[in-house]
C-alpha cells in the first residue's frame, strides 16, 4: 500500500471523475510491470504469473467437484414418524 500511494497518489492526482482515475491507474500499473524488483530474477509481470500458477483453483471448480446445495427441510428428521 505504501508503494501504491507514494508513487500513485502523492501529489494528489487531479481527475475529471473516476472513470479517469481508474484509466490513470490502470495505466501506471501496467507500466510498472515491467519494473524488476531488487533481489528478484524476473519482473513483477513474470513474479505474478509465478505466484498465479501456484494458486489453488477456486471452490467450486471442476477439480473440487460441483457444490451440492443441500435443504435441511428435506431432510427426515431422526425419530419422526
């Protein structure tokens, strides 16, 4: 967060509307892909897509199987009749 302030947000950038801001923020980002960072081999692009392949797939995705809703009102209850 720091670094996203600081080289983002100091000074104060002057925007129409938000629209703008986020086009000027998605800009900066993308530009700073490219940047390696100290100690690192890669760029941030290649570190992210390094990071990303060791993610787990999200729940509910084929690997984990499709969620089953389940209603308790269907259910018997134990003991009825």
């Amino acid at each position: 967060m720091k670094f996203t302030r600081l080289n983002f947000f100091v000074p104060v950038p002057q925007v129409r509307d938000l629209a703008q801001l986020n086009a000027r923020l998605r800009e900066q980002c993308q530009a700073d892909q490219g940047r390696r960072l100290r100690g690192q081999a890669g760029t941030k692009a290649q570190l992210m897509a390094e990071d990303q392949a060791a993610f787990l797939p999200p729940a509910g995705h084929a690997l984990w199987g499709v969620p089953q809703r389940v209603h308790l009102c269907q259910q018997p209850l134990a003991g009825a009749v």
